[in-house]
C-alpha cells in the first residue's frame, strides 16, 4: 500500500463546525459581511478576515510584497559605443512617449478650460 504524497495528504487539525472558525466559514460562504459576523459572534474582525484569507487558499486579495523593485539597466548594456548608442536611442523613445502624453494632457486641459 503506497502513502499519500505531501499534496494531497491533509495537514493539520480537522475542521471543526461548531468552533468559532467554522461558524465563520458557515456565514462567510452564506454571503455574511465580515463585520456584521465578527459582531454576531463576538470576535474580532481581524479573525473573520484570517479565517477567510485561510479559505481563499491563503492568498491574500489585492496585495503586493511591497515596494517594487527598481528597474535597472544591466550593465553589459553600457560595454563599448553600441551600448551607449542603444541607451540614447531608448531615452529618445522614452521621451518622446512622454511629450505625446503631455500634448494629450495640456489638448485635455485646454478644452476643460475652455
């Protein structure tokens, strides 16, 4: 007889329905707004919003690991002539990217003010 593998095995302690979690779970799959169960159950919201996190599969919603990374150019861009060729030409892009949406803007702002 072969043993379950790790993903599949489950971990932990059973669920249990008539703990706190698992009437939470109850109400927030009826459709309960978080506050109204912390409310009705005397719990904090913070619980209410763990124990929903934990039934999304532990991903929180909407958000990041924080500040984004800054982009940096590599440095083997900038080796010899061609690379500082190729970085004036992507600055000149750029800039005129930047222009195009500041004409759009100020033709925006004329016509608002108008």
């Amino acid at each position: 007889m072969s043993t379950p593998t790790t993903s599949s095995r489950s971990r932990g302690r059973p669920l249990e329905p008539n703990s706190t979690s698992g009437k939470i779970r109850a109400l927030l799959a009826a459709g309960t707004p978080e506050v109204d169960i912390a409310k009705k159950l005397g719990c904090s919201q913070a619980q209410v919003y763990n124990v929903r996190v934990r039934m999304n599969g532990g991903k929180k919603s909407g958000r990041g690991p924080g500040r984004p990374r800054k982009l940096v150019a590599p440095a083997a861009a900038m080796d010899g002539l061609a690379g500082i060729v190729d970085m004036v030409r992507k600055s000149e892009a750029e800039r005129a990217r930047l222009h195009g949406a500041l004409t759009k803007m100020a033709a925006i702002l004329r016509e608002a003010l108008a």
